[in-house]
C-alpha cells in the first residue's frame, strides 16, 4: 500500500508541474454571441514556462464546425508565448463549447482551452428556434411555418404557378414573353397569356408529385405549391 501510494502521489506531482509549464492565458474564451456570416476573433496565448522549446505539432478541437485557427504548427522557446487569433464562424444558431487541444511531440501534457460561443441567425425569423434541437426544435419550426399560413384554393395556387412562380419572364429566367416548362418533356409553352390560355392553347396541365388519393384532394396538400407542377396534358 505505501509503494503504490507513493507512486500515485509522484505521478500527481508529475502532472501537476507540467501543466504549469505549459498554460492556456486566458483558458477559458466566450465569444458570446455570434452572428452568421459575421465571424468573430479572439487572441488567447500559449505560454511555455519550461525550460525547452515547446514543438506544437498540430492544434485541434474536439468539433471543427464553429472554430477556426490558421497558425497550427510552431515552436515556443523556454519562457515564451504566442498568441492565437481564434475565429469563430457559426452555422446554426445554437450554442458552441469546444476544446482546443495542443499536440505536442517536446511536452505531451499540454492542457486545453475551453472555448464557448452562442451562434445565431442574422434574420430575427429564427430567434424562437434558439438552441433546440429534436421535439422542441420540431415544435418551434412547426409554430413558425403556421404563422400567417394562407390556404389558397387550387385555382389561386395554379394561377400563381403559371403566371408567376414558374413563368420564365417573372421569375428571373429572362424569358421575353411569357414561358412555361413541363416538368418532365423540357416542352416550352411560349407567348400564353393565362392560365386558361396555356391550358387550352398549349395543352398544359398541372400535376401532384404525390397522388391526390392519399390525402383525399382535400386541403392543404392539394394546393400545396411545394409538390404541384406544370406538365404537357397526357391525359
């Protein structure tokens, strides 16, 4: 029991005085709160107080999502430091905690900085979704989605497909004249004039990507712009 008590206490000791040679100052950053597209920087410095040069072969973290570092190889000298311009670039609006972890093939006990970051969307329309995840991110999102949901009518629905949505000279595909593509034959209807006009003149027809018997053509799903489309008649 006394050997392998004096050999616990000399392995504490041992860790004990390496990790205050090497030191992280500050070790903990916040960024706080981040915005998309807006990344933030902070300088945080790696202290050598050894009496060898510290080799940092590479620098890591635990999840490389959110964390940045272009200088990731060097050497210390015995008593020096060197600052590290940490960036942070979030792509949710969640929050980060990281570890920034130093390898080092001179000093293999060189402890870590804990790095913490809010990441959040520049567009306010997300803010009730912040930080959740699974059911309550579900729950959010659905919230979002139904409010000021309009049901149009199938009527109103085609009528904004074919005259705006997917017509070429509205919708930014440079099209001189009203235009109009089948889903499926690449086939153009050119010059029509209405929804009427494009049905009767050119054939078009308009179809669910999912069969109307499954939801009974009931509303919302049956005008529901996300899975209807314009196609050539082939009934």
């Amino acid at each position: 029991m006394k050997l392998r008590t004096f050999l616990f206490a000399c392995l504490c000791c041992c860790v004990t005085v390496s990790w205050g040679q090497i030191s992280f100052s500050p070790s903990v950053a916040n960024f706080a709160a981040v915005y998309q597209d807006a990344p933030t920087t902070l300088n945080i410095t790696l202290n050598n107080n050894s009496t060898t040069d510290l080799v940092v072969d590479d620098i890591d973290w635990y999840h490389t999502d959110a964390f940045t570092l272009l200088d990731t190889a060097f050497v210390i000298a015995p008593g020096g430091s060197r600052s590290l311009a940490i960036t942070c670039d979030p792509g949710h609006n969640i929050n980060y905690a990281d570890w920034l972890l130093v390898k080092s093939s001179s000093h293999p006990e060189v402890p870590h900085a804990r790095l913490y970051a809010m990441g959040k969307y520049t567009e306010a329309y997300y803010d009730a979704t912040q930080d959740l995840s699974n059911e309550a991110l579900k729950t959010s999102l659905r919230t979002i989605l139904s409010t000021g949901m309009i049901n149009h009518t199938y009527n109103e629905s085609r009528d904004q497909m074919y005259m705006v949505i997917d017509n070429q000279r509205i919708n930014g595909q440079g099209a001189a004249s009203n235009t109009l593509e089948c889903i499926y034959t690449g086939f153009l209807a050119v010059g029509y004039t209405s929804r009427s006009d494009a049905q009767t003149t050119f054939g078009l027809n308009t179809e669910h990507t999912m069969p109307q018997s499954l939801f009974s053509s009931a509303l919302p799903e049956l005008s529901d712009l996300h899975h209807i489309f314009v196609t050539t008649d082939v009934s």
